[in-house]
C-alpha cells in the first residue's frame, strides 16, 4: 500500500480555489486535472463539486500516490490518473468542459506550456473553461518581491523554468480558441487566470 503524500501547500491553498472553482465549474460536469500532484486538490474538490466527474492526471512516477488519495477517497466522481506528459500527450477532442491546473506553468518549460494550451484548447467542449492557478508576471512586471526571489530561484535550479507572463499566456489561449475572462487575486501572491473557449 502506498503512503499517501502531503503537501502542506495543497492543503493550505485548496479552501480559496475550491470557491472559485465552484463559481467558475457551477455549469460543467467533466474536468480535466493537469499535474495533479499529490491528489489532495482533486480529492477536496470532487469531495465538495458533487456534480463533477475529475479526472486527474500526471506523470506515471507520481501515479501511485495521487492513486492512493483517489482509492482511498472512494468517491464515485473522482477517476485515477491518466498518464500525461503534456510534451507528448495526445487527448481526445472536445471531451470536457473544464479543465483545472495549479502550480504547473512555473515549473514546465515554455515548449511544455505552449502544449498544455494547445491540449486544453483540443479537450475543452465550446464554451469550456480553463482555470489556472499560481503566480504570473503582469506588464512585465513581478506582483511583489518575493516573487521575482522566486523566479530566480527557479531559473537557477533550470532555465527553462520561471514565472510567465499573463500577456504571453492570453497569446497562446488565443492560438487554441480561448479568451482570458477573468483573473482572481489568490493568497501568497498567486492568481486564478480563467480562460474560456470560443471568446473573442
């Protein structure tokens, strides 16, 4: 039996993204978790969106803990993980109508970013929405301190890592058919950046 994996900061944060989410997810039944991680957000939020079918998914080396929240969850909406690189992934189009990634884009690099909008582009149905999670760059510019310290942290442990900017994210939703709708303000800095498919 796998041990289940903590994460403190998925426990912290999952309170102030589980209310956006049940605003943002209020009409969808299917969504797509990218880079589940742990599995803690997909277990607290499948736990508290009834109404939703999640799937998770990841990389195979971090399946058996996200399998070990999941089974031992025994929610009847919430499904194992899906084997996912998003640099290799291929998804069957138009299969869900919300797709959900936290603190992913930071970590990937910019090629894996590029094809994880093309991949939520292909998966969302018309008028899907796709919410992110973690820190951006807005005009340029880092929100505080503490994440342009951040910022360099990552880029020294690997350059292709680093927090994006908003701006360059709109232009990839763009080139996949979506449009940025909204962006909450989040704790420790982050941003849920909403976009949905088919806006202008």
């Amino acid at each position: 039996m796998t041990d289940k994996p903590f994460a403190e900061y998925a426990d912290r944060n999952g309170v102030p993204i589980l209310e956006v989410l049940r605003n943002e997810f209020a009409n969808c039944t299917k969504v797509l978790e990218i880079g589940s991680g742990t599995g803690q957000h997909a277990v607290r939020f499948a736990t508290e969106l009834p109404f939703l079918e999640w799937l998770t998914s990841d990389l195979d080396e971090n399946h058996p803990g996200i399998c070990a929240w999941v089974n031992d969850s025994d929610l009847a909406n919430l499904l194992p993980p899906l084997s996912l690189d998003v640099l290799t992934a291929e998804v069957s189009a138009a299969f869900c109508d919300a797709v959900f990634s936290a603190n992913t884009a930071h970590i990937m690099s910019i090629d894996a970013v590029k094809r994880m909008f093309e991949i939520v582009g292909s998966a969302l149905t018309n008028g899907g929405v796709f919410c992110l999670y973690g820190p951006f760059r807005q005009n340029g510019e880092f929100n505080t301190s503490s994440n342009a310290a951040f910022h360099e942290t990552l880029r020294s442990r690997n350059p292709e890592m680093g927090i994006r900017h908003l701006e360059a994210l709109d232009d990839l939703a763009r080139e996949s058919n979506m449009a940025r709708v909204r962006l909450y303000a989040m704790p420790a800095n982050n941003h849920i950046a909403v976009w949905c498919k088919g806006k202008k």
